[in-house]
C-alpha cells in the first residue's frame, strides 16, 4: 500500500510546517504527480526531507515538487514494501531511487 496522506509542495515552509521531527517513511513526486523516490528515517524524516531540499541527498531528489510522509517507528521494512509494491506495479524502482 502507499503512503496515504496529504501531498504538499516540497519547500521548507511545509516540510517545518507539515513534517514530524519523528522515525518514518517518506515519498518525493513530480509535478504529474508520480513517486520519484521512497525514502525512509530512522530519526526525523524532517531532517532528511531538508536535506534531499538543499540538494546534499542527490540533485535528483531536489527537483522534487511534492512530498508526503508517513510516521513509522520501523521504517526499514516499510521502504522495502513500498519499493517492492513500485517495481511489481511499474517495472522498475522510482527514477531516484535508481541513481547510484
């Protein structure tokens, strides 16, 4: 299942605004909206979406326009179900994802 929540536009006034400072999963979109990347934290997914913003995550990730996230307190299995559920439904992971 995917993340189920509110998309918002990927800048920093909603990542502070929308995003807890907890353990979770997260999804990057592009303007259509389709996942560009899963990402998961395992201490606050609002630090790692400010930094996939600054572009020190991947150039990549920083072309994003929407985000949404999901509290969870085991966020590495989850990213592995949510990439597992992408390629079995698209063929192939999200584009950003895929860069080494």
């Amino acid at each position: 299942m995917p993340i189920i929540s509110t998309k918002y536009q990927f800048n920093a006034f909603n990542i502070n605004q929308y995003t807890p400072n907890n353990a979770g999963v997260y999804g990057l979109y592009d303007p259509y909206p389709t996942v560009i990347y899963y990402g998961k934290s395992e201490t606050s997914i609002k630090d790692r979406l400010l930094s996939h913003l600054s572009g020190t995550e991947s150039r990549c990730t920083q072309s994003a326009t929407y985000f949404n996230v999901e509290r969870n307190y085991n966020p590495v299995p989850r990213e592995r179900e949510l990439l597992e559920e992408h390629v079995r439904l698209h063929g192939r992971s999200p584009k950003c994802n895929d860069v080494a």
